[in-house]
C-alpha cells in the first residue's frame, strides 16, 4: 500500500489526546511531523502535566494556553494556541475530529469515551482496561451516532487485529495468534543468569534446557519454565489486550489462564500448533502469549504479534522457508510475526483511518462480548478490605488475571477485572476462587453504569444483577 496515496485527503485530522503519559506524548510529539494531523489539544487531570507534554512535543511555551474554563478554550482555539486542560468538559464542543483516550485509568476512560461519541467526535481507545470491560458497548453506542470507537495501532491489539484478518482475508487457516511479553528473557549464558526489565534472575540450569531436544520439546519448555519461575511469565496487562483481541475477532484462549511459554522465537510455531503435531493446542484458532527468550545479540521480540498459519502448499512454504520464514518442526505450520509496536509513534495512521476513511483499526462491528478478563485470587480477602490498583500495569495485589467466557454481571459469574479497583470485600474469600459480585460492593462508576448497559444489550434474555437481586428478595406465596 502506498500510504501517501491512500491518504490523499488535504484536510488536517483535529486530534484530542487525553492522558499525557508515554503513548498520548508519542501522539503529540509525531503530529508535530505530520503534514496531515494535527494535535492542538492535551487533556491530563493536571493541566500543567499536559502542558508539559505538550512542551517536550515541541510546542513552544508561549503557544500554549492553560485552560480552566469552556470559554478559555475556545478563545485560545481562536487565537491558533495549543490548549492544556483538565477535563474534557472544557474542550468537548472544540471542533476537533477525534478523541485519543491514553489515560490508563479504566472508568476516566469509559467517561471519556462515551462523552466524546455523544459530542459527535470519534474515538481511539488505548486505555485498553476500559475497552476490556465495555469495549463492545462502546463500539455500538459510536455505531449509532456515525462515529467509530477503535483501538489504535501501536498497542498490540490493533496491530494483531490487523495481523489476523489480513491472513483470515490471503484464506489461511488460523492455528493461533497473540503476542510475546512486554519484556524480553534474556540469557547471560557465561554468567548463568537471565534478565528481564532491568533486573537479573540466576538461571544456572537453563543452559541444558536451551535447544529442544525432539519428542521432548513440550518436556522442556514445561522445565524452562519452573527453572524461570522467578520471573512472571504472565501479566494483567498481557491477558487484556487478548481478551480485547478476542472480542474483536471471535478467537479464544486454549485456557483460561494461557500457556504462557518461555520460548525461542523460531519454537513459536512448533509449540502453538495441535498437540498431534507435537504443540500444546487443543484446538485452533486459539490466543496465546508467549515470553521470548534470547541472547543479548539476537533481535527482540518484546511486545510483538504473531500468527500461526497451517501451512496447506508444502512445496511453497518450503520455498519460504529457505528464505528464512518460521517454520514447525513437523512442517505443518509457520508464523508470520511483526517484532515491534511503535505506541503513540503509529497510532496516527489509525486516526487518520477512521476520520478519513470511516475504518476501525479494530473489530469495528464484529466486536462482541466473546469473553471476559477476570480475577482468580492467590490470597485470602477478609470482609472490609479494599481492592487497589496499583502500578504501571495496572495489577491488584493478591489477584491473577484469566480469560473466561463472558457473562453478564451476577452473583455468580465472575467480574471483570477492571471493575475491581476501589471494590470492598463483603465476605471472606479464599485464595483460588474467583471473585463475584456476592464477594464484593461495586463503587457506582462510570465503568460499572456502561457495563450494565452492556450486559442489557448483548444478554437482553438474562436478568440484570438488580433485577436479581430484587427477585430473590421478594417473598413468594
């Protein structure tokens, strides 16, 4: 595709970043490169965080207006500034095209999203917490105003996505796909250790565990990942995106809990394949997420997508083959993988599909509510404890992430994970169990209000959890 050509159009895309951390700063600072996009306005819950994105995109300081007030904002849109504020209140009638939501904060994610589509603006998603918990309903809800909720290129999900159905649409079979870890394994093999996100992991019993030998390889991979089970190997952050991937797509976890392997890049597709042909699947079509591991001098597969094809045409794919593409020990499969994501650096062309083009980067109307990312406990909860967030990626402590079929909230089912932060535990909870509605209080968010609705659209024949609990309260004659 030639992309000068594809977006030929010389209107600006008008762009809206809210959240001025690393991926909404990579927006900003890219749209100060490009002919066709424009990003005027930064939106964090400090405006002065936002006017400093805004500065270490370039724009220099005596452009930048600080706006507290709706009026501020359209004076300083009239005077040709760039706008620092606060609340997307203040600049939702600006007429820009479409909304970056990056904040990372799950219900300040679904308001957002929702007040942008009702103010007639498009939306990219990269605050993948939110799109994990209501993403489809977000998708219908633009749909109905002639607007479109995506996620964007540069996080993983979109990058999969297209990835999938860019194979779905060549015919291939799809064996599996997904994606490698955010952070590389890396062997130290003359110290005996492994690195992983800056911190050293000794490993002396890896180095005979480095090949696979054959008719053991499932053997050894199990035994590289207890050697390495100082290191997590899977993460809350890793299993949205493929929960959001899944809804998107209609493919699924082979567990609830995925394989998550330590393995060497050219093993990806050897090991994701049928287990008749020597892999882990149960089935095709599956998602996985694999940690790469590697030498220092070899190419890093940190945050990369990948997808598993069966190989139909051998001679054909033993001509790739020699030219250096990724084929199964048996042969019967290969992957195709892009070993990067740029962040806010490519969502841009995402941004420019959907204003110019009318295109999600994503599943767009296909999205569905196929599964849910919820929470297994690794500790007991006694009633009265709180359920924090914490950190960069977003995990709560005592909690595991897992990909289950999803259902509307009850007292039974299990709740997605991102509705979880700032619950109370109400009874005590043992450790293995996941947590339900019957375990927890919900705080009245955004977030839980447009689940609900959610749960009204896609489930219209199963009680709500109000209902439910209406209906056992009252008494029967």
């Amino acid at each position: 595709m030639n992309y000068l050509q594809y977006f030929d159009s010389e209107r600006i895309v008008e762009t809206c970043v809210a959240g001025a951390g690393d991926f909404g700063r990579g927006i900003l600072r890219q749209a100060r490169q490009m002919r066709a996009l424009s990003a005027r306005i930064a939106i964090d819950v400090n405006p002065e965080t936002a006017a400093e994105a805004l500065r270490l995109s370039g724009v220099p300081n005596e452009q930048i207006t600080v706006c507290h007030s709706t009026n501020d904002a359209q004076k300083a849109w009239n005077s040709g500034h760039y706008l620092a504020a606060d609340s997307l209140e203040t600049v939702k009638e600006l007429p820009f095209d479409i909304l970056v939501e990056s904040t990372g904060i799950p219900s300040v994610g679904a308001h957002h999203a929702e007040t942008a589509i009702l103010a007639g603006k498009h939306v990219g998603i990269a605050t993948k917490e939110t799109e994990s918990v209501v993403g489809p309903y977000l998708t219908r809800l633009a749909e109905q105003h002639d607007r479109l909720f995506t996620p964007l290129d540069g996080d993983q999900p979109s990058l999969l996505i297209g990835l999938v159905t860019w194979a779905q649409t060549l015919g291939f079979e799809i064996v599996a796909a997904g994606k490698s870890s955010e952070y590389d394994f890396i062997w130290d093999e003359a110290d005996g250790a492994v690195w992983c996100n800056g911190s050293r992991y000794s490993a002396q019993a890896l180095a005979p565990l480095w090949t696979l030998p054959q008719e053991k390889e499932r053997d050894t991979v199990q035994a590289r990942s207890e050697v390495l089970s100082a290191i997590p190997q899977i993460s809350v952050p890793d299993l949205c995106e493929m929960t959001n991937v899944a809804n998107a797509t209609g493919l699924v976890p082979d567990t609830a809990e995925f394989h998550a392997m330590v393995l060497r890049t050219h093993e990806v597709p050897s090991l994701l394949d049928l287990q008749e042909f020597g892999g882990v699947l149960q089935g095709t079509g599956r998602l996985e997420v694999f940690n790469c591991l590697r030498r220092p001098d070899e190419v890093s597969f940190a945050g990369g997508v990948f997808v598993i094809v069966r190989c139909e045409d051998p001679e054909a794919w033993e001509l790739l083959h020699g030219k250096g593409h990724v084929l199964s020990r048996s042969g019967k499969a290969a992957m195709v993988y892009l070993p990067r994501h740029l962040l806010g650096l490519e969502a841009p062309i995402s941004l420019l599909d959907a204003v110019h083009k009318g295109l999600p980067s994503g599943g767009g109307p296909a999205t569905e509510p196929h599964v849910d990312l919820i929470a297994r406990t690794t500790q007991a909860f006694k009633p009265g404890q709180r359920l924090e967030m914490k950190g960069h990626h977003r995990h709560i402590e005592g909690l595991r992430p897992e990909v289950h079929p999803a259902a509307p909230l009850s007292s039974a089912s299990p709740v997605p994970f991102y509705l979880l932060p700032d619950a109370k535990i109400v009874r005590h909870v043992t450790a293995g169990q996941p947590i339900t509605l019957a375990d927890i209080t919900l705080s009245d968010s955004h977030l839980h209000r447009l689940r609900q609705a959610q749960d009204t659209l896609f489930f219209p024949d199963r009680p709500s959890f109000t209902q439910q609990k209406e209906s056992s309260a009252t008494p029967t004659s």
